[in-house]
C-alpha cells in the first residue's frame, strides 16, 4: 500500500527509572482515525488520492529486568493512496504496515534516552507477534 507520510511528531515521551524487578509491561495502543484536516484556505484537505489517517500510539513499556520505563503519546498523519474506506477496512497487515514508522521512532526513542542516560541503548524490537495490535476501539470498528 502506497502511503504519503507527514512527520511524526511526539506529543510525550517520558523515561523514568524504574525496579529492574518490577513487573515488564508493553503496551501500545495503536490507533486510526480520520481527522477533520483543513487546507490554509479553510476547505477539507483534497482526498481524492486516497484518505487521510492520523495514526496515533500511545504506550507505556517496562522490559523485563530493565532499570527503567518509557511512556508517551507518538502520532504520524499518513494519506493511503488509492484507499476511501474507513480505518477499520484496513487488513491487519496494512495497520501493521502504516503504523510501523511511529513504532520504529518509539524504538528509537528508547535506544538513543538509554544510550545517554545508562551509558548504553537499549534496544526494543516490536513486531506483529510482539502483541502490537489495534486498539479495542478500533478493532471493534
């Protein structure tokens, strides 16, 4: 699937320190929705290439044994060339597809906090087995 991508922006990003013995958590919690994006002029953005989503991730992730946690909000608006439905007629593999580059930032995010802040960057590798899937919201869509 073809895709025009704007910038991801971070909204939040928190690194905290944390008990390498408490319990690891991962979550993240992607989302898709349809914006209602002006133009400069005021009018609806053109979607006659394709709809215009905004990819949202809020997470929060404690590995397992790590000293530390890691929360945010990381987001990317994306245009689906050649696709008009809703974002819950995407397939599981185009969702996976789309949201990848705001999960790779949150990848690395982490590597290049923990490179200052432990003196050595600690790697997350999320993949669709990994247990990023959509949130409830937009799976029950």
């Amino acid at each position: 699937m073809k895709t025009l991508k704007g910038p991801v922006t971070v909204n939040a990003f928190h690194y905290d320190v944390e008990s390498p013995s408490a319990d690891a958590k991962q979550d993240l919690h992607i989302s898709i929705e349809h914006p209602d994006l002006k133009d400069e002029q005021g009018k609806p953005m053109d979607e006659s290439k394709g709809k215009i989503f905004q990819i949202i991730i809020p997470f929060e992730v404690h590995p397992e044994g790590a000293p530390f946690k890691v929360s945010g909000l990381i987001g990317q608006v994306v245009q689906l060339t050649d696709f008009h439905d809703n974002p819950e007629d995407l397939k599981p593999k185009e969702v996976e597809q789309v949201s990848r580059p705001v999960v790779e930032y949150i990848e690395t995010l982490t590597y290049q906090v923990t490179a200052v802040a432990l003196n050595q960057g600690i790697s997350l590798n999320f993949t669709a087995n990994s247990g990023v899937k959509p949130d409830k919201e937009t799976e029950e869509k």
